[in-house]
C-alpha cells in the first residue's frame, strides 16, 4: 500500500471538520475529509437542524392553546405527526448534497468510509492510507451508551426524529437537553411524557432556579419529571416496555410505547485506535492543550463534539474547526473563549444562558449583583400571553460587566445574545441598560431587567 500524502486530514465531515477546510484551504493546502455518513454531521441530518422544525410545531400548538386569550375562537388541534416528519426530513435533504459541492468547490477531497490511525501521522481508510502533517479529530458524538439491563430496547433522538407515528407515551431516561426538548414537543403533540433523571435537577449545567421555572412548565403541559432516580433496568410487558426504578427510597415501575436515552452524548473516537496515532486518552477524552492540540501528539488536533470539555453545539464546533484550521496554517496562537458564547434549550417556551449561573458566581467570590424578575405581569407578556417569563442577570459589582444572564421565556432565545455580545467585547451592565431599543419589544424590557426603568 502506497501511502497518499496530504497536508491535512480531518476525521470527520460534521461542522467542526468543514471549519477547519476553510482557514487551510485558503492557505493552499491539500486536505482529505474522511466521513462514513452525511457530510454535515449531526446537527444538520439528525439534529438541531430537522428538530426545530418539530419545536417550531410545538410552537404553533402553544400558540393555538393561548388564542382563546387573544379572543380567537379556534377548534381543537389535530396534529398529523407523519407529514410533520415528512416535512422534516423534506426540509435538510438537500443539505448533505449541498455541502459535497461546497467541498468540492474548496478542492477538499472527501473519502467515504471509517477512519482509524495507522500510525501517528498516517490515517487508514479502507485499501487506502493516507499520510499527513496535520490530522484533525472532528468525529462528533453519538448517545450515551448507558450500563442498565435492557438499554438496547431504547431509542434515541435519531429514531425520534424518523418515526412516523406518534407514540402514545415516552419515558426519557435522562433530564437533559434532549429530553426536555422533545418532551416538549411530544407532550404538546399528545403524548404522555415522563422524565428520569439521576442527579438531583434536570438540565444540571444550568441555572437551578431557571430550570425550577422551566420544570414547572414543563409540568402544566403534563409532562412529569422526577429527579435522583436510579433505573434498575427495562424490560418488555404487555407489548410495550417496562422500567424498573428506585426513587425517594422506594422501587417503582412504569410503562410506555417509547423509552428514550436521553442522556446526552459523548465523542465518537472510540473506533479510531488512538493508541496507534500516540494519542493519549481515558475514558473516550482526548487529552488536549490550550490550542485544541493532543498533548502526546501534536500533529493530532481536535474539535467539536470530540473535545471533552466545551458544550456540544454545532456554532462552537464551527468556531473551533476555524481556531484549529489557523492554529494549522500559523502555529499555535489561537486558543477558543466559551465565556460568553449563548446557549438556549429548545423547550416551549425556551431556557436561554450565557455565562455562568448564579451558584458558579458566588463560587469565584465576586462581590455580584444579581437582578432577578419574573416579568409576567409586566405588559409585554400579557400582551403575549406568556405562560412563563424570567429573567436573571449577574453582574460584577467591582466592574459593572455582565458575568451570567438566564431567561426562560419572554424571547430569551433572542435576548441572551445581546448579553453574549456585551460579555465578549466588555459592554457593561449600565451601558446596555442606557441603550435605546425600538419599543415595544421584549429587549426595551432590558432595562426593567437591571433594576431601571
């Protein structure tokens, strides 16, 4: 076998991978991109892409539940879930294909097939082997594989977003994103939907208290959640599946059409023979530096979902294929900055963060202002009719700068970026609350949401 020489290869054609071709290929180096599936990866093929069209039904249905508000006399609802999946999957065919002409146009030469080290500057693919100065782990994530006895009788959001035909009832194991999200969407479709989660709070990453409100809305659509719950195992019963859970000290059981892992995921590199590439790991985490780079081989460099220790959202893994495309083409200078990168989690309505939450704050032992509203008596969101809507700012009293900020309703979605944005380039608390917003919209609340008006 003749090795094949390269400048770069990327593992992976997700974001994160096709974030690196663009900083080298404008630098004139030939590139390979080893994928085995669609080019764009998760986000677009079975991810956030194809999930927001089922959130923005979700949204339609809240809409039609409010009207009555509005005095809009409307009929009862009739979803039809397999022409919404079929709408889905109508909506991102094209972007696979899209994105195999976008490589071709930047002369990025895509193998299909499973890439795995042959030694620490060569890839092996197939009959094919491919050498390189440079190799990039961009192979995303895939779920959680979870030690409980009958975990295969799962799905996961991949099957979710297939099925056509809306199941009766949906048991997530796991309080998490991907839980909350499609809970959201399943519960406001019709389906009952309970929730599972090991550790004491749903969405554990976030604010407490904003993940309290958005519990609690979770609840008034029907959806039931509950929290330091240890599964024991599922089963098969009565045509459908059973799980066995411990909680508050007693066993319980419950059934249901559909039980979801619902998780999270975590790096897909175990198929990779790191070991071959001199690429020091544990427990499926490359060991990296500063620069996105193995620290035991530092030709190997890593992005997206397969760096263990930034959020897996598809805009950070676009951000740090660029950083490790430049780091490629200049050396080592850039280093990626999640600090004041936004978040949101697609529920109906949403939960919005960026920075840290209020119990991470006190523990840096800022002297901090913390600004909190629930802001449903406030006109805008009567004039909406919002079920949910609040706010939480923290601010370093020292600096004035914004250190976190938390929505749940009331366009958080929307609004946190106006706080990312002030956190990245040092627009202070004052300085945003003085600024003029076209009125009335949910950002001239800003405001009222730091203490003035």
């Amino acid at each position: 076998m003749t090795p094949e020489k390269f400048d770069v290869v990327i593992l992976g054609g997700g974001n994160a991978g096709i974030g690196v071709t663009g900083p080298v290929r404008r630098a004139g180096m030939s590139v390979a991109m080893i994928e085995a599936d669609l080019l764009g990866g998760t986000c677009p093929n079975r991810g956030c892409t194809p999930k927001k069209v089922l959130v923005a039904a979700g949204h339609a249905l809240h809409e039609i539940e409010r009207a009555s508000i509005h005095h809009i006399g409307v009929c009862k609802p009739k979803l039809d879930w397999a022409a919404l999946i079929d709408r889905e999957k109508n909506m991102i065919k094209d972007i696979p294909a899209n994105l195999t002409r976008a490589m071709a146009r930047r002369h990025v030469e895509v193998i299909k097939g499973h890439a795995a080290f042959a030694s620490p500057n060569a890839i092996r693919v197939g009959d094919r082997e491919l050498e390189a100065r440079h190799i990039v782990i961009a192979t995303g994530s895939k779920p959680r594989p979870l030690p409980i006895p009958g975990a295969e009788l799962m799905i996961t959001s991949d099957e979710m977003l297939s099925e056509r035909e809306l199941p009766g009832s949906v048991i997530f194991v796991g309080g998490g994103v991907i839980a909350l999200e499609f809970g959201h969407i399943y519960a406001r479709s019709g389906a009952a939907v309970t929730v599972l989660e090991a550790l004491p709070q749903l969405l554990p990453a976030m604010d407490a208290e904003a993940v309290a409100r958005l519990q609690a809305e979770s609840e008034r659509i029907g959806m039931r959640a509950r929290t330091s719950v240890s599964v024991k195992r599922i089963e098969k019963a009565n045509g459908r599946l059973r799980i066995v859970f411990s909680h508050d000290g007693a066993e319980h059981a419950a059934e249901a059409d559909r039980i979801v892992n619902g998780a999270g995921r975590v790096a897909n590199v175990d198929t990779l023979d790191l070991a071959a590439g001199q690429v020091e790991h544990a427990n499926g985490r490359v060991a990296i530096d500063r620069h996105l780079r193995s620290i035991s081989n530092p030709s190997v460099s890593v992005c997206g979902d397969a760096v263990p220790t930034s959020p897996q959202l598809s805009p950070i893994a676009t951000y740090e294929g660029d950083i490790v495309g430049r780091n490629i083409v200049e050396g080592p200078k850039y280093t990626p900055d999640y600090a004041s990168m936004a978040t949101s989690v697609y529920t109906v309505p949403p939960l919005a963060s960026v920075g840290l939450t209020e119990t991470a704050a006190r523990q840096t032992g800022f002297a901090i202002d913390v600004h909190v509203n629930d802001m449903l008596d406030w006109f805008s969101a009567k004039t909406y009719a919002e079920t949910v809507a609040w706010s939480k700012v923290i601010v370093d009293r020292a600096t004035d700068r914004i250190l976190g900020a938390h929505f749940v309703g009331h366009s958080g979605q929307e609004l946190v970026n106006i706080f990312g944005l002030a956190m990245r380039f040092g627009i202070t608390a004052t300085q945003i609350r003085d600024n003029v917003y076209a009125y009335p919209t949910f950002s001239s609340d800003i405001k009222h949401m730091l203490g003035h008006g």
